[in-house]
C-alpha cells in the first residue's frame, strides 16, 4: 500500500509505518500545496492520506477524491503522541475506502 503522510504529521511518524510504501508532503516537494490541490496530487499517486487535520472533511469534498483519508486523533501533533496510533492492523485497513 502507498501511503502519503501529510505535512502537518511529524515526518519521523513514517518510520513506524513499515510494510509499505510511505512518503511525506516535503520527500514529495509538495510542502507548500494546499489541502484540495494536495489530495488531487496524492490521490493520483498513493492509496492513503495520512493527517492530523481534523477539519479537512469540513473544508474539502472527500469522496470527490479517489484515495482513502485517514485522520489521526491525538491529544497532540507530537510525535510521543501519534507514534501509539500505528501500526495499523490489517482489519483497520480493510475498512479503508478511497473518498471516505
């Protein structure tokens, strides 16, 4: 699976996502896109996105884009504090859809 992890996560998390393919917003030379224009350049490259923002369902029209969004949900964006939200297990991502 090839996951994209959005700027706004700390970069050090995609070392603790093994097993895939895992790329960051700035390995990407994407760090100064926005949240629409990014998802339509992620999603035509990777099957996930990974980010902290909680309102980006607010803000953008998810199932117009063709990759599954997954938001993690910390007390913080430090790294102590998402590093226990992975890895993922196999039945979390089944449950993954693109536009959801």
């Amino acid at each position: 699976m090839k996951i994209f992890i959005d700027e706004c996560v700390d970069w050090r998390l995609a070392r603790d996502i093994v097993g895939h393919e895992v790329k960051t917003a700035r390995q990407m030379g994407w760090s100064t896109i926005k949240n629409g224009e990014l998802l339509a350049l992620a999603a035509k490259e990777f099957d996930v996105f990974v980010t902290v923002d909680r309102n980006l369902s607010f803000q953008q029209n998810l199932p117009a884009f063709a990759i599954a969004v997954v938001v993690l949900r910390a007390s913080s964006n430090r790294l102590a504090d998402l590093k226990p939200l992975v890895p993922w297990d196999s039945a979390c991502r089944g449950n993954w859809l693109r536009g959801k």
